[in-house]
C-alpha cells in the first residue's frame, strides 16, 4: 500500500527525531507523540492513544514501547520494528558514548564524586518514583495497606520480590483492593 | 569503584537477565527490578556505581532502563554486550505488548485485567519504596546526604519540579559534598 510506505517514512522521522529530544526519559517527549499521531497524521483518535499509553505503562517492560504501539497502529509489525529501533538507536548510541567515557574516567575525581555524590540525588528520585506513581495508580487506604505490607515484606525479608508483585496481583484479581 | 564486578557475563546471560528484570515489572518499577538483579543477584555492580548509572540515564535522551542497559552491557562486553541487553530487554515484552495492543484494537477495551493490575502496582510501588530504604541506609550516613536527598524529593516529588530544575539546584552541591578532598582516596 503506498499509503503504509508514506506512514513508514512519517514513523522512521518522528521516532529517530524524538528519541535525542526524549532528555529525561521517554515520558517528556509522549506530549509531542500524542500531537503528531493524533492531530498531524491522525493514526488515531485521542482516546485510543490514551488507551495504548495506558497499555504500555502496565505491560511488562520499559514504557518506551508505547512507541512500537504506534508505529504498529501507523504501519503494521514493520511499522511496530521500525518504530522502536528508531526511538532507541540515536539515543542509544549516545548514551554508549557516555557509557565508554565513564569507564575510561574511572579514576578521575569527577567520576569519583559523581558516584557518591548522586547517590542521595536517586534516592530522592526514586522516593518521588514511588510517590507518583502511587498517586497515577489513584491510592485508597487498602492499596496503601497493601504497598505498605509488600514494603515491609521486601525490606526486612529475603522474599522473592516475583512472590510478592504475583502476590499482590492475585490479591488484587481477588478484588481485595 | 568496579571491584563488584565478579566474573564476566556472557552476551546470552546479558540478554536473559534484562529479559527476565523486564518481564518482571509487570505493573512497573523496573528501576527497583534492575537494581534487586544487577546489584543484589548478580552483583555486576556495586550499590553507588548503579546509582550513580541511574541518574546519569535520567539526565540522557531514551528511555531510562533501555539506557541502564546499556551502560551495564556496555561495561562488560562493549557494543555486542549493549545489544544484548537492549534487546533481552526490549524483545519479549515488545512482542507482548503487540499482542495486547492487537487485541485491543480488535475489541475496543484491554484484556480484563484491570484488578490485578491494581493489585501488582501496589506491590511495584513496595518494590520502589523498599529500594529507597534499602539504598538509603547505605548512603545517607550523614546530614548533608540527607538534606540532599529531602530537597530532592520536595522539588521533584511535592513541588513537580521537572528533573533538570531539581538538579540543576541539587547536583552542584551534591559534586562538592562528594568531590575527593585529598589527592590520595
């Protein structure tokens, strides 16, 4: 169809662009996502796209395959493929760059105080992590009662944390919370 | 600060380690899969090597474990070794989310499975939460750690700063806390 060879070379642009402007992680550059396949290519309405964001964020895996939904929904599988290595290869290969710079600056003081000096940094960051995405999961007192139980669970014991994400899930899927 | 590091990965190990931190996180909280695997299991690195890693995948473009990944394969066996573990990472939940996408597209609405869903988010919430107790007890041993810590989750967390604000403020501070004091360290 020439229709899905124009989609391919819209999604191959778009994904190969956002993914050096995706600074932060992939979730600062879904707004410009949601523009072009929404409102300038219309490869779906605004609930759909809604719906797949929704999709990725439980899936197993990284949320960046939000993007192999969309180039599947604009082009099919090829469409799928082609959506994800472009939203992952620019990016990815810079940082590979990075990644061999701070091997070779294993010795040097910045690469000495970045380690320790950004360590309380991503503890903070991953306390606001959890604090988000409590508040997107739209908490009640017994998913809080939950979370602090699993909490405990995987803090002060050797538990699986598999047992304990499986467990919550049945408790969940029992309509416990 | 790479002496975790214990015996070299091979690239299938690499791919079948990310696949199996991936196909965990269902519900989310892959940064807290990542660590519980690469520091505790496999001890590939050590607590402040990985979360130093982690922010510096913050601040880069792409997605934040697609680039943990490739910092950790890339450390071990170069270009082959981030291949592998981008797409031990990538591949299986890519083909999953196909099929759930496909359904979706063919019935209007998700698979029901919204309950445990529910269900499995608390427990990914607990995972993120206890790695903040986890690593915390090992590096906030002082009141400047502490303070940097606190400051970044007000900003980040209570006031929504956007990431680069935060540590526009923060990481300054934090290098010249953490910067060497002697020559000899």
């Amino acid at each position: 169809m020439k229709d899905e060879g124009l989609n391919l070379i819209h999604v191959l642009i778009l994904f190969s662009s956002l993914s050096l402007l995706s600074i932060g992680g992939g979730n600062t550059v879904i707004p410009e996502m949601h523009r072009k396949a929404v409102d300038s290519y219309s490869w779906m309405s605004g609930n759909q796209f809604a719906d797949l964001f929704a999709i990725s964020q439980a899936a197993p895996g990284p949320s960046i395959l939000l993007v192999t939904l969309i180039g599947y929904k604009a082009a099919g599988i090829t469409g799928a493929i082609l959506a994800t290595v472009a939203m992952i290869l620019p990016a990815g290969t810079l940082v590979y760059l990075v990644s061999r710079f701070w091997i070779r600056s294993a010795d040097s003081p910045l690469h000495f105080a970045i380690e320790r000096g950004f360590a309380p940094l991503t503890v903070g960051l991953m306390l606001t992590s959890g604090w988000v995405m409590s508040k997107a999961a739209d908490h009640d007192w017994r998913a809080w009662l939950l979370t602090g139980a699993c909490t405990l669970l995987c803090t002060i014991t050797k538990t699986n944390p598999i047992l304990i994400v499986g467990g919550a899930a049945l408790i969940g899927w029992l309509g416990w919370v | 600060m790479s002496e975790a590091s214990a015996v070299k990965p091979s690239l299938l190990e690499l791919a079948l380690t990310f696949n199996h931190i991936s196909l965990a996180s269902f519900g989310g909280g892959l940064s807290a899969w990542s660590r519980e695997v690469v520091v505790e299991e496999k001890k590939w690195m050590s607590e402040e090597e990985f979360l130093s890693i982690l922010t510096m995948c913050r601040i880069l473009p792409g997605a934040n474990q697609v680039n943990v990944a490739i910092f950790v394969g890339a450390k071990f066996l170069g270009i082959p070794g981030a291949v592998a573990a981008v797409f031990g990472l990538t591949f299986l939940p890519a083909v999953l989310i196909l099929l759930l996408g496909a359904a979706y597209f063919q019935y209007s609405h998700v698979p029901a499975l919204q309950n445990a869903l529910k269900g499995a988010a608390a427990g990914a919430i607990a995972l993120t939460l206890s790695m903040v107790v986890k690593t915390g007890r090992k590096c906030l041993l002082s009141s400047i750690p502490w303070i940097l810590f606190a400051a970044t989750f007000f900003l980040n967390g209570i006031l929504r700063w956007p990431l680069f604000g935060v540590l526009a403020l923060t990481a300054p501070f934090a290098l010249i806390w953490a910067w060497p004091k002697s020559k000899a360290k």
